[in-house]
C-alpha cells in the first residue's frame, strides 16, 4: 500500500492507464469488503467492544 503522495499518484496512474490491473484492484477490493464488512463480522465487533466497555466500566 503506497502511503506517500508519489506513491498513491503512480498507482491511480496504473489504474487509470491498465484496465486489467484495475480490473484486478476492483475484485481484490471488493472482495476484501465482501469478507470483512458483512454485517455479522460488524455486529460481532460491536457486541465485543460493547461487552468489554460493561465489564471495564464494572472495574472502576
């Protein structure tokens, strides 16, 4: 992951100028999304931190 202004201007480049590399980036990001953001994954993140927030609020 490019994290320098130079970085990410030559992959928006790459993807602007090579259909199959974006093409790829797209189905690389959506399947990343697909995998980590479904709404049981969100709602059990949620439930924990909820679920640690009670118990350290109980310890003080």
């Amino acid at each position: 992951m490019a994290s320098d202004a130079l970085g990410i201007s030559e992959k928006v480049l790459r993807v602007l100028r090579d259909q199959q590399y974006a093409r790829d980036v797209g189905r690389a990001g959506y399947e990343y999304v697909r995998s980590n953001h479904k709404w049981d994954i969100v709602v059990e993140s949620y439930e924990r931190i909820y679920a640690e927030a009670v118990s350290a609020s109980h310890r003080h």
